[in-house]
C-alpha cells in the first residue's frame, strides 16, 4: 500500500523539497501551509505530476486551537483522496527564524519561536497519534546550530535542542505501537529560511561554507532526498536518533 506523508509547511524550502523527493520515492503527500496557498497548490501540482496524490491544507503550526479543526480536515481529505482513516508518515517541518543576541531578544520573539518550534510540535504530533498508523515514522526537524554555536540563534537554537530530546521521549512512548521518531538536523541551507540570509547573503554564506568540511552550504535537495530516504523502509531500524545532514559543519 502506498504510504502517505504529513509535511508541515511544505509550500517552500525544505518542506516543499522534501515533499517532492517523497513523491519521488513512490508516496502521496498531504502539504501544509500557512500563507502561501499558491505555492502549495504548485507543489500539489508538481507532486501529481510525477504521478502521485497530494492535497494542500492550511495550518498556523504556531496555533494549538487550530490543531483539532485541523484533524477533522485531514480526516476528511484522507477519506476523499484516499479512502483511508490514517496517514503512515508525520514530518514536523514548518517554522521560521528569529535571530536576535541574547541581550535584545523580547518576549514576544522568544514566545514565538517556542509555539511554533516547540509546543507546535509537541501538540500536533499529539492531536494526531489517533490517525498515524501503528508502523507509522515521525521526523523531526532541529539544527546543525545545537551543536555548533552562532551568535544570534541562542533562543532558536535552544528550542531546537528541547526539539531533541522531545523526540527521544516520542520513541520511547510510542514504540509500542511500532513508531519510529528521529531527528534530522540541516546544517545551514539556500534557502529563504530567516530571509535568505544563507542563500543571499555572501558574506554569511562563506562564513558557514568555511566551517563545513564540503566547502558549501547545503541545498533543499540536500535534507529532502535524505528525509525521503529515511522514511522508507529500508530503515525501519533506525530510531530515537538526530541525525546531522550538515556536510561536516563545524567539525
């Protein structure tokens, strides 16, 4: 049976390439996003024509209300699409990036970046282990940046590392229903994550192309053929683990 995935914010940058290497590998995808909903449909788009079903739908991963209307959406659409009442696959993708020192971060910044990166995950993930399928794989994304420290990604970068260590809890809890959960943690990427900084931006690109044993930046295709790889089954055994795809960042 084709196996179907969850992405969240999958209308651009990593979400989107990971989508479509997904469909690449032979598996339907079900898209999040926020905003963009023309981006989304073009993923869809793209994604059908490669051969594969994907339907768009629209989520605040930063609101927790919204999870269980949510839900009730994606049952909706798993019924229509493809007569089924669970999804296999839980990639929990969607954020943005706020980077500000220590010293000038405000509440409200740091607020955010915990609903979404944080609490975002932990309750959508809860809101939807009912329709996840026993066997079923969650990924979920960190950072190169909680191992190797950069000015300005304290708040973020922190986040992230409680991102870890949640997914450690995951593996442990629902093992007993056959669910793997790992990490995947991107070094840093072009794309138009946190403005573009990375991807246009020179002088910041080079900054973490000296620190990667590669010599570069990493690409979208970079973690979306990695994610897709993994959730297939040629590593069912790979569990409770963060995994870097960082091409040697800061080593």
């Amino acid at each position: 049976m084709t196996k179907i995935t969850l992405v969240t914010g999958a209308s651009r940058g990593l979400g989107r390439n990971t989508a479509i290497n997904i469909a690449r590998h032979g598996g339907d995808v079900v898209l999040t996003y926020q905003s963009r909903r023309e981006d989304a449909q073009t993923a869809v788009d793209e994604i059908q024509a490669l051969g594969r079903k994907a339907v768009a739908l629209q989520l605040d991963t930063g609101d927790v209300a919204a999870f269980a209307p949510f839900a009730e959406r994606l049952r909706i659409a798993l019924r229509e699409k493809w007569q089924r009442d669970t999804f296999d696959h839980l990639v929990n993708n969607a954020g943005h990036g706020d980077f500000t020192p220590i010293g000038e971060t405000t509440e409200a910044q740091l607020d955010r970046l915990v609903d979404v990166h944080f609490k975002g995950v932990y309750f959508l993930t809860q809101t939807l282990l009912p329709l996840i399928a026993d066997g079923g794989r969650i990924v979920n994304l960190s950072s190169g940046l909680t191992r190797v420290c950069y000015p300005g990604f304290a708040v973020y970068s922190a986040v992230k590392g409680a991102v870890e260590v949640l997914t450690r809890y995951m593996a442990k809890e629902l093992g007993s229903r056959g669910i793997a959960i790992n990490t995947v943690a991107p070094g840093a990427i072009e794309t138009d994550f946190g403005g573009g900084a990375v991807r246009d931006n020179p002088e910041i690109n080079k900054v973490f192309a000296d620190m990667t044993a590669l010599g570069r930046v990493g690409l979208p295709d970079d973690i979306g053929r990695m994610i897709a790889s993994l959730l297939s089954g040629d590593n069912r055994w790979i569990n409770a683990q963060r995994i870097e795809v960082s091409g040697g960042q800061g080593i």
